[in-house]
C-alpha cells in the first residue's frame, strides 16, 4: 500500500468501520466524488442513509438482487419497505449489470447486481411536498420524534416554501413523468377496486390554503387517513407495513 501511496499520492488508505466513518470531512470544498462499493449486504440501509445530502456524483454500489430489488419495488407491494423509500426519495437509481453468484468465491446465496445511485437535487425533492414531507422525516429520524409532530412542520415548511417555480426544464419534466406513473397507478387501484383512496373533501382546500399553525398542518394529517399507530411512533421504529401505509397516503394526497 505504500507503493501505491507513493505513486499515487492523492490515494488514502483508511482501515474502520465504513458505517463510522465521516463522509463529509474526506471531501474538500467544492468537490464532487463519486463512491464505489462493495458492500456486505446487510448494511445497505445505513450505508445509503449515510450518503444523504453529500455532494456526490453518483454512488456505484455492488449488491445483493433482492436488496436491489426493493430500490425500485412500488409502495403498493410487500416488497416496499424503509429502503424503497429511502432510495427513491433521495436518489435515481438504475442497475448497470447483473452478477451471478457462481461469479463469487466462495459463492452467496444470492445472485448480485451492481446498481447506480444518482442524488436528487435539493431544489426537485422540495418541490415535490410527498418528497419534502418523506426527506424530512428521514433527516429528523435520528431526534426521535413522533411522526405526526414532524409532518406538521413538514407542511408548514412546505407552504412557506411555495411552489415549484425554480424547477429547471429536466427536474419538471422528471417530475411529471413520476406524477403521472402514479396517477396510472391510482387510477388502475380504482378501476380494480382494490382499494378506497378518496379523501375528505377539505383536502384540496388544506393544500391549497395558507399553513401556518400545527393546527391547519394536523387537519391536512388527518385528511390524509395515515393511521394513528403511525403517526404516534418515531419515525425510526416504523416497520416496513408502517412505512407502506405512510407512502401510500402522503403520495395519494399530493398527487390528487
């Protein structure tokens, strides 16, 4: 490694725990890097979390298909959890090529993708108020606050915020792209009855009126029909059926 260092001195070897370590103090003003990784799997969901907010290109991480799987899962299926939500909220993200495991030595019990993760720029996830709404419990989960107590900021800080005018022509058009798949989604749960996602007629006079006590914020919570076993729990000690109802009715609400 000291060869290596001596022909490439901008190269550091750092042997820790990769969960422990600051991200943000190995890059420079500035910078922008790109994270390659080889991760076990059972740490993907720590890991991801740790790579919020930092100024990266992309993330190329080798994975195990089933972890990858649940990036991209729909939060109508049982395969949406914490880790679906984390990923789509913060990151684009797309598989790059499929590894099977008898490419391994010794081999796993999965086969493997190596999977891109593109960061979601600040100004498209703010918005968005369902992402706003999802970033912001994600980035409070740590305070140990009650679900319902920090979507009531959320709201107010999204009507303070206003709309989506500075969105550049990429970001609007992703983002009309994402609201009309989930329109078609909607509305095939309609047309199969699978399931009653209408809404108290206040809602669209709670998203369009003016927030700005927890008052107004807790009537569009309730409008949103988010069960209370939800709202009365941290955001960290929600389970993955807890975060499946959650996203439906954050993401139902702002897309009608």
């Amino acid at each position: 490694m000291e060869s290596v260092q001596q022909r490439n001195p901008r190269i550091r070897f750092i042997f820790g725990d990769v969960l422990r370590i600051g991200f943000k103090s190995l890059i420079g003003r500035d910078e922008e890097v790109q994270i390659v990784a080889n991760l076990p799997f059972h740490i993907t969901e720590p890991f991801v979390y740790k790579l919020i907010d930092l100024p990266i290109a992309n993330a190329v991480l080798m994975l195990g298909d089933n972890v990858a799987r649940e990036f991209q899962e729909q939060e109508t299926n049982m395969g949406f959890g914490k880790l679906s939500l984390l990923c789509q909220t913060f990151f684009e993200s797309r598989i790059l090529a499929r590894v099977p495991k008898e490419a391994f030595n010794p081999r796993p019990r999965t086969n493997a993708v190596i999977i891109e993760l593109v960061p979601r720029e600040k100004r498209e996830i703010q918005a968005n108020p369902a992402d706003y709404v999802f970033a912001y419990l994600f980035r409070r989960a740590g305070e140990h606050g009650l679900v319902v107590n920090d979507m009531k900021q959320a709201i107010i800080d999204i009507n303070q915020r206003g709309g989506s005018g500075d969105l550049s022509k990429r970001e609007s058009h992703r983002r009309e792209r994402s609201n009309v798949r989930r329109e078609l989604r909607q509305l095939l749960r309609e047309y199969n009855g699978s399931r009653d996602i209408s809404v108290f007629g206040s809602s669209e006079r709670s998203r369009g009126g003016t927030i700005v006590s927890q008052t107004q914020a807790l009537d569009v919570i309730r409008n949103m029909g988010i069960p209370e076993s939800v709202l009365k729990k941290p955001f960290f000690r929600l389970d993955n059926q807890d975060i499946r109802e959650l996203t439906v009715a954050v993401r139902n609400f702002y897309s009608r």
